[in-house]
C-alpha cells in the first residue's frame, strides 16, 4: 500500500480518527473490521485533490461499497465507533470541527436549508421543454442574490469561498465556469443544489493540480478549472463528455484531435477527459454544446453526492 498523505494524518487528527488506511484499489474493507464490536459509527474519506468527505453508517464496510457503487474514488479511509443514538449529533459536531480547522470537505450539512424541492427532473420539466433545451443555443439567468446567500452561508463555506476567489487565475476561470453553467446545464437557477453544484477551492496541496472552482452533477465531475503548482497564473480545465454522446454527434476521436488540436484527450471509462487552457475551454463547450448537455442531463438523473458552496452557485447562474 502506499504511504498515507500527510493531508489524510492531519485531518484524521484533527478530527480524532486514531488511524486512517489506505485503500486505494480496494472493493472492500471487510478485512479492517474482523475483530470489531461495532461497525456504525462515523467514517472520514479523502478523496482526490485532498477533498475530505465525512460521513455516518450503521455498517462501514457495506456503506464503502455503496459510496464504490456510484463511482466515489476513495483514497483513504478512517473510522470511529460511535453508538448509533448518538451518532447523528456527533456527526454535526465533526463536521462543524472540519470547517472550523479549514479541512476542505465535500459534503457541507451545516448551511442554512433552503424550502424542500421536488427532486425529480420529471416534474420540474415537460419532455417538450427538455427536447427545446437541448436543441437550441438559449442560456437562463436569474436574479443576483449572490450577496444575500454569501452572508448567510457558514463561516466555513465564506473562507473557502474567498480563499478561491483570491486565487490569481480567478479573473480568467470564473468567466468559463459561468459559461459553462448558463449554456449546458438545464435551467441552473431551478435546478442547483439538488441536481448540479459548484465548489470553491484553493488550498495548499500535495497534489500538482489545484482546483480553484468544479461542477459536479451525480457523482461526476463536469468541469473543473484551476492551476498547476509550477505556473499559478495560468489557467488550466477540463470537461467530462460521454462518448456515446460525441460519436452520436459526429465527433470520433479522431475528429476531435482534428477539430480540437489544442487539446489533451483522455478515456475514462465511458467518458472522455477534454482539457486544455481556460481560455480555450469556452470554444469546447460552443462546438460541443449538445453533447454536453446530454452528459449533464444524464449525471443529473442520479442523487447528488457532492454538496456545494451556494454563493458561488448563484454567482454562476445570475446574470
């Protein structure tokens, strides 16, 4: 097994976790638990890009094969037994820890609840008007109440919130998140937070990469936008496209190193990774429109695993 971040340590420190494995390339934990009395209680995962997720179960071992199920990818994990009346208040108070001590995490549960929605698609659209959004070149906007949603955030989503607004490349990656949002995903003022979500990073890592903003719906990943270590002042993306829907578009692989000779292709799975500079990434999600859509569309059917940081989502869709 490799070696244990030094980012995975300190936020199983932290948090009180007394030892975190790794289990990278591991479909189950079974073999962690064989002489345990009690196998709910509360469990931190790091995820890639040194995100945290903090989480609660009556069983560890079968919840890490649910979270494998819709595509998670854990690399460590740590786990504190924690008897089942009292895990859903000790689960709020490690969370609260978390953001207190600047752990970036992915699932934030301490904001403010907005009004239930209905959390099928079907209802909130008629076929005719999904057929419509797919089809034409419209965008959707919305009222700026970006403002009103900052100050009622939790101090810890405002801290990450301003740590990556700070970021040198912000200026040029925010314009191509906006974009992104306003053109491939369905109605994002009615439709954010339970169907797609957007997070705000910048953080010190060990990682190459930094993300500065990324989008998820489902468990994917659509777009995530920041800055290698070496050159922070020069922005850097990449979109998730399912292949099914390129090639139904027209676009093999080939056609897309010919039409997009500017960018890196990468096969995942069913999915091709798109990246190129920020800058380019805009005249991607032009040409690319349709299956775009279609791929968001499709990650937006599945429950949303990644909550995200609501200021940043109304500054996305508002006008």
């Amino acid at each position: 097994m490799a070696k244990i971040s030094t980012f995975g340590m300190n936020a199983a420190f932290q948090l009180g976790f007394k030892r975190i494995a790794d289990v990278r390339g591991i479909t189950s934990v079974v073999s962690l638990f064989k002489n345990s009395m009690i196998l709910s209680g509360l469990y931190l995962q790091i995820r890639p890009n040194r995100v945290a997720y903090i989480g609660k179960t009556n069983n560890m071992p079968a919840r890490f094969e649910q979270h494998l199920a819709r595509g998670v990818v854990i690399e460590e994990l740590a786990f504190m037994p924690v008897l089942a009346k009292y895990i859903d208040e000790k689960e709020k108070e490690l969370i609260l820890l978390a953001e207190k001590k600047g752990i970036p995490i992915e699932n934030i549960a301490l904001r403010e609840k907005k009004s239930p929605r209905n959390k099928n698609l079907g209802d909130l659209f008629t076929e005719e008007e999904i057929h419509e959004w797919l089809n034409d070149d419209r965008s959707y906007g919305a009222n700026n109440l970006w403002l009103q949603t900052y100050n009622q955030m939790h101090p810890g989503l405002k801290h990450q919130f301003d740590l990556a607004r700070s970021h040198p490349a912000w200026a040029q990656i925010f314009p191509v998140a906006k974009s992104f949002v306003r053109h491939i995903i369905l109605k994002p003022e009615l439709t954010y937070d339970d169907f797609w979500s957007a997070a705000a990073y910048n953080r010190r890592s060990e990682e190459n990469f930094m993300s500065v903003i990324r989008i998820h719906a489902g468990s994917l990943t659509l777009l995530n936008l920041g800055a290698y270590r070496e050159a922070p002042f020069e922005p850097w993306g990449w979109i998730d496209c399912q292949k099914d829907e390129l090639f139904n578009a027209g676009f093999t692989e080939n056609r897309l190193r010919a039409d997009f000779p500017f960018i890196c292709i990468t096969e995942k799975g069913n999915y091709f990774e798109l990246s190129t500079s920020a800058r380019l990434l805009p005249i991607i999600i032009e040409r690319l429109r349709k299956p775009l859509r279609k791929t968001t569309f499709h990650a937006m059917q599945n429950a949303l695993l990644q909550r995200g940081n609501p200021a940043l989502e109304h500054l996305l869709f508002s006008h």
